[in-house]
C-alpha cells in the first residue's frame, strides 16, 4: 500500500514535469519575448526544484546536502554577474 | 609524543555524520558537475547577450527532438525513483524492471541525440560553423557524455546484482542522484538552446 502511494507520488510529480515542459513550449510560441523568457525560466527552476526536493529527496535529507550543491552554483551565478560589465555591457562600446 | 597519540587517535575514529559517507562523496561529486556546467552555461549567457545573431542561428534547430528528449529524461527521472523504491521496498522484480526501463530510455535519448546531430550536420551546421553551434554542440554533447555515463552505470547495476539487497539499494540511491542531476542539467540546456 504504501509503496502504491509512492509511486503514485512519483507519477504525480511527472505529470507537474511535464505539464511545465508543455508551458514552457506554448508561452515560447504565445508570448511577447520578454514574458515568454520569464515563463521559460521559471517553470525551468520550478523543474528543477522539483527534481531535487522529490526524486533527489533533498526534501526529507539534512540541509548541509543542499548547501554542498547550492554554494557552487552561488558562485557561478557571482561569477556571471560580475562578468556582465566586461562581455555584455562593454561589448556595446 | 603525547601529540602523535593523540593525532592517531583522531585518524584511528571514523567521522561521524548522519549522512552516509558514499552519500556526501555524490553530493560533492555533483557540487564539482555544478560549476562544470554551471560555467559552461554561464558563459553562453554572457557570450549570447554580448554579440548578436543567435536567435536566427537557434532557429535552424528542430523542437520535435529536444522535446521528445525532454520527455524521455523526465520519464527516466520517474522510472530511476521508482527504481529506488522497489529497492528500498525488497522488490526485486520491480527493481530490475525499473532499472531497464530507465536503461532503455537512457538509451533512446541518445539515439535521438544522434538522429538530431544528423540532421543539423546534413543541413551544414558543424562546431566550426559559429559560435553558437561550438556552444550547441559543446554543451548538449558533454550532457549526452554524462547520460552515457549513466547509462552504463545503470546496465552495469542492471546485470550484477541481481537482487535487492542493502548494499545494491545504495548503488540504486547514488546512480538515482546522478541521473537525476543530469535530468536537471538538461531541463537548463533545452530552454536554452531551443526555446529562447
């Protein structure tokens, strides 16, 4: 029984995954450019948090898991942001 | 003298943590994949804000591929949990089934892959072609290294235990972690590349 109710879970979260995969595709066909960039990226982070927190059970597992994973991409996020001067705003110049 | 006592008896505990120690080795493992494609992408997005001409260069690309793609790897993700499940559940029959469901998914992802470079090299569009097909093919053929990767770790838990024993439920656990990061990975590249 229990193990029913696990895999309908699983199954459940797919549906989510997939039906964000059909947003994404529609809003990038449907919307103005800068709304369709939004949705994209959003239902994509929203993917990936569902990935992590139910199929990778960071959801039930101690913080310092995530943190292992989330302090990396900190850095690349800083790393890109401070690079933004230099490559996109200076490449107007 | 005292000192060196005492530095062997520190080496001589275990570390204790509450999280299994092959656990955290994954979790660091897939913090170091984070700054490889982290990076990577990073600097497409930098590359692609700082020149012009993308848009056009990415409409060469064909959706049905990636989306069957994106599907497949989202339904690996669900057979992989389920995998672990079975796993932890002693249900080896579901374990084997679920394992090479995962497999075989793993495998028409890269078929497809295959098929949709065919059709990008058909129509003239190679890595030297311009930056943006050195960044296509760069980072959806490192991810298809991984998914390979995965696949034949997956075969591998596939063919050599044969039941669902402890030892095996934590292979299924790890191998799970990793395809299931490579399935993020690709949930990134695939608005990226095809829908932007």
């Amino acid at each position: 029984m229990t193990q029913a109710l696990t895999y309908t879970h699983y199954f459940r979260i797919w549906v989510w995954l997939v039906g964000l995969i059909f947003l994404s595709v529609l809003a990038s066909g449907l919307l103005p450019r800068e709304g369709a960039l939004l949705v994209i990226f959003a239902a994509a982070w929203v993917k990936a948090v569902l990935i992590a927190l139910y199929y990778m059970h960071l959801k039930y597992e101690r913080w310092q898991l995530a943190a292992v994973v989330l302090i990396p991409l900190l850095l690349v996020v800083g790393l890109a942001v401070t690079l933004v001067p230099d490559i996109v705003i200076g490449h107007g110049k | 003298m005292e000192q060196a006592s005492t530095l062997n008896r520190h080496i001589a505990t275990p570390l204790s943590t509450s999280v299994p120690t092959g656990k955290l080795g994954v979790w660091w493992f897939l913090a170091s994949e984070v700054t490889v494609f982290g990076g990577l992408i990073a600097c497409y997005i930098l590359t692609r804000l700082g020149s012009t001409g993308w848009k056009e260069a990415a409409a060469h690309l064909s959706l049905v591929f990636p989306l069957l793609n994106t599907l497949v790897l989202l339904t690996s993700s669900m057979t992989m949990v389920m995998a672990h499940a079975a796993v932890e559940a002693k249900d080896s029959h579901r374990l084997r089934t679920f394992l090479m469901v995962t497999v075989l998914l793993g495998v028409g992802f890269l078929l497809l892959k295959a098929m949709e470079y065919s059709r990008e090299m058909a129509q003239g569009f190679f890595p030297h072609t311009g930056l943006f097909w050195a960044f296509y093919y760069g980072m959806t053929g490192l991810h298809a290294l991984h998914v390979l990767g995965g696949v034949i770790v997956n075969l591998i838990l596939l063919l050599t235990v044969p039941t669902a024993t402890e030892t095996q439920q934590r292979r299924v656990e790890f191998a799970g972690l990793y395809w299931h990061f490579v399935d993020i990975v690709w949930i990134f590249l695939f608005p990226l590349l095809y829908l932007t």
